[in-house]
C-alpha cells in the first residue's frame, strides 16, 4: 500500500476544498460533506457511508482506533494524513479527535423509504438551529421512528453541526428533504396520518391515537409549523404545560411526542 500523503501547509487546496463544506453553498455545489469525529464515523461507516477521503492526524489517534482507518483504506478511501495545525483548520469541535472525513451526500427520495404497515415518522419542517435538528435525529432513533422528513429545510440534514449534534444518527435513521407540499401528498397517498403539534391542539398528546401510520410534525423554534401543515393535518396535538411560558423547544417536545406514540404501540402489542 502506497504511503499516504501528507499535509502540513494550512494553504493547501485539498484542505481549502474540504473546508468550502462547511458552507451551505459549498455541500450544494459539490454534493458532498464533511464528516468529523471518530464516533460520527464509525457509526457512519457501519450504516454503509464509504468516505472519499480521511483526514487523520496521527498525533491525536487513538491506538484502538487504528482498524477503522485501515479499513477505509482497503475500500479505496484516500487517506490523507495531516498535522495539528492542519486539523485544528479542519475541525469544526473544539478538541478535535483527529478524524474528518469527505463523503458524498446520501441521496435520498420519498419514493426510497421502505415501511411496514405502522411505520412511525418524524416531520421537521423549516428549523433553523443545526443543534435542534441534531436533536431530533438523535430523539428519532432512540425512540425507533422510520424516518425523518425534513421539509422547506432552513438547515440541511448534512450541515456539519447537525452530523456532530446528531451523534452520527443522521446516518443511521433515513433522512428525506424535501418540500412540506410534496411531503404531504406524500404521506395521504400512502394512508400515513399527519399529527401536527401545536400549542393550539384541539387534544393533549396523551388523548391522541398516534398508533398505526403516523407522521409526527413539529416547525420552526419562533413560529412553529406552516399554515399548510396545519390546514392539511389530520389532527393538532398539545403538550400540555403548567408554567408560564412554552419552556420546551422543538425537539424536547418532538422527544415527548415519539415517546408517547412508541408507549401506545408498545400498550396495543406492537
């Protein structure tokens, strides 16, 4: 195996390209992504993500992390190796591992997803914090939903902050983007029920039947979900809460609301 190429210049145009990814404009017009931490990647790598290129900093290594990089190496990801001062450019963490990664864009359509009977959904729509995206993914998995739709995206499921605030699991539950009009047609289509929340819900979420096909929608941090979604939703939800203001954000309630649609599954013997 050829010895890896090794970058030490913080000008060198490998490291500008993989840093143009942190920018919206830059995933879009290379269709590809960055990917840091060895955590990320590794969970990346077992779903089947196959980076292009690793930047690895052989001084911030661990010893027992050496097998993942020897495989990549072995499906053809180029490995590069890089300095301190390199990787502290790439980095987009404090206290970077030494790991980042380029990868393709997984392309993913409605039409792609693959559900049974039951299937439990997750819409996001329009959030603008990375962190509560993240958030939601990491509620997603854990609580077992089939897939997450992100409609009229204001932050895109690849951005490097929703990957790192993910844990990873962006790679791990299927991620759709697309826009809230198709979305919808989308799911009455295939029988799939919207429930919207909203403090404005005509039921507690508790009340509501969230068994069977649900698609669970929450919307912006300030404004919450559109005037469509909400038109078109077969039901408007509410957590209750005794303070006096909405304290929870958007994805402490969508964790409320997919825990409590798994509990009602778990309670009908699904």
């Amino acid at each position: 195996m050829p010895a890896p190429l090794n970058i030490s210049s913080l000008q060198n145009p490998r490291i500008k390209a993989a840093i143009r990814l942190r920018e919206r404009r830059g995933r879009q017009n290379s269709g590809r992504m960055l990917v840091e931490g060895f955590d990320e990647l590794s969970l990346a790598w077992e779903c089947g993500l196959r980076p292009l290129e690793l930047f690895i900093c052989p001084e911030l290594v661990r010893v027992e992390q050496a097998p993942l990089r020897l495989e990549m190496e072995q499906v053809g990801t180029e490995v590069i190796e890089v300095s301190r001062a390199v990787m502290a450019k790439l980095a987009y963490r404090e206290n970077p591992d030494g790991w980042v990664a380029v990868a393709e864009i997984p392309a993913r359509r409605l039409g792609d997803l693959r559900l049974g009977p039951s299937p439990l959904l997750v819409i996001a729509e329009a959030l603008e914090k990375p962190g509560n995206l993240g958030a939601i993914l990491r509620s997603a998995d854990a609580a077992g939903a089939d897939a997450v739709i992100v409609c009229d995206r204001t932050t895109d499921a690849y951005n490097p902050n929703v990957v790192r605030s993910s844990k990873g699991t962006v790679f791990q539950v299927p991620v759709v983007e697309t826009g809230s009009a198709e979305a919808i047609a989308w799911l009455k289509e295939h029988g799939i029920r919207i429930v919207a929340a909203t403090p404005a819900g005509e039921k507690a979420h508790w009340e509501a039947d969230l068994r069977g096909g649900v698609a669970i929608a929450v919307g912006t941090e300030k404004e919450g979900l559109s005037a469509l979604m909400l038109q078109e939703a077969d039901l408007c939800v509410a957590i209750p809460m005794r303070g006096r203001v909405n304290s929870l954000n958007v994805a402490q309630a969508l964790t409320v609301l997919v825990y409590e649609a798994q509990r009602q599954r778990q309670g009908s013997g699904r």
